[in-house]
C-alpha cells in the first residue's frame, strides 16, 4: 500500500482523536470548544503536507483499485453490447401522447377542475 493512501485512511481517525483530545481538555477546563478550532485548521495543513510529501516520494498518484477512483478505467467497455435475444437489445422507445393512460386518469380526477381551483 502506498504511503498516500494511507495518510488518506488516516485522516478521519485523525480528526476523531482531536477532538476526543479536545473533549477532555474542555473537561478539565484547560481550552474551551470555541478557542479549538485553529487546531482543527493546523492537523488539515500538517495531513496536507504529509500527502503531498508521500506523493513526491512514491512518484505521483498511485494508480489502482481505491475509493475515488474514476469509473472509466476500471470499467473500459462502458457501454457492452446486450446479448442477442434479451430485452434489452433495440426495443423501440415509448411516446407518451395525449392519449396517454395518464393523461387520461389526470383528465378523469374529479378533484381537479381545469382553471386550477377544486370543485
């Protein structure tokens, strides 16, 4: 595993401990909630900066299988032919009309009167 990605899995747990660390100074009257958030702001630039050393000395973005990986190239053949004889193999799209079985129950609801007000 790459020294990205784990600094990457580590950001949450990180921010956790942070604030159960902050929950006991609180506790213990030592730093209130509302003076802590600059630590909040100093473990982002300090993950920050750890991604960033770890991507200059594993040369760039690791490529594989991780969470926020894009789709196409996991995925080359995006859109794969469907075997013959399936449903879904060319059926012709439906057009709804004003003919429609839904148009029709809409036109039908005796709570709806044309002009927009109720009967």
């Amino acid at each position: 595993m790459s020294h990205y990605i784990m600094i990457r899995r580590l950001r949450g747990p990180a921010y956790l401990l942070l604030v159960g660390a902050l929950a006991l100074l609180n506790q213990a009257d030592i730093l209130s909630w509302g003076k802590s958030w600059p630590l909040f702001l100093i473990l982002a630039g300090v993950l920050l900066l750890a991604e960033r050393a770890a991507l200059a000395t594993d040369g760039g973005i690791p490529q594989g299988p991780y969470p926020g990986q894009l789709f196409g190239s996991q995925y080359p053949n995006a859109n794969p032919v469907a075997p013959s004889g399936s449903n879904f193999e060319s059926s012709p799209q439906v057009q709804q009309t004003e003919n429609s079985a839904s148009a029709q129950a809409y036109a039908q609801d005796p709570g709806k009167d044309p002009e927009g007000g109720q009967s």
